[in-house]
C-alpha cells in the first residue's frame, strides 16, 4: 500500500466525524430552549462521541 492511499482512506474518517459534527449541533440547536442551552450546543456537538462512549461503557460495565 503506498503512502498516498493510507493518507486518502484516513481523510474520509475526518468527513464522516465532520458531517456528525454538523447533524449534532443542528440536532442541539433545535433542542436549545434558553441562552445557556445554545451556549453549550456547540461544545457538546464537539463532545457527542465522548458522551456516546461513555453511556456505552457505562452500561457494559
């Protein structure tokens, strides 16, 4: 495998982590209710896969 396909198939991780990113903080707008809660619609739309990991070993463990 060359070094330029490694390179093209770790970029579409990056697209799909982008297009979550985008749906989260439309999904935590439209959720948003006050000003604290569009405040923090941006942070947890960067955060929702850590929140997902955690709930996940939360309830494996």
């Amino acid at each position: 495998m060359s070094n330029d396909s490694r390179k093209a198939a770790g970029a579409s991780g990056g697209a799909v982590y982008g297009l979550g990113l985008i749906g989260a903080a439309v999904y935590y707008f439209q959720q948003a209710s006050d000003f604290w809660s569009y405040v923090f619609a941006l942070p947890k739309a960067i955060l929702w896969p850590a929140f997902v990991i955690y709930q996940l070993l939360k309830h494996l463990a």
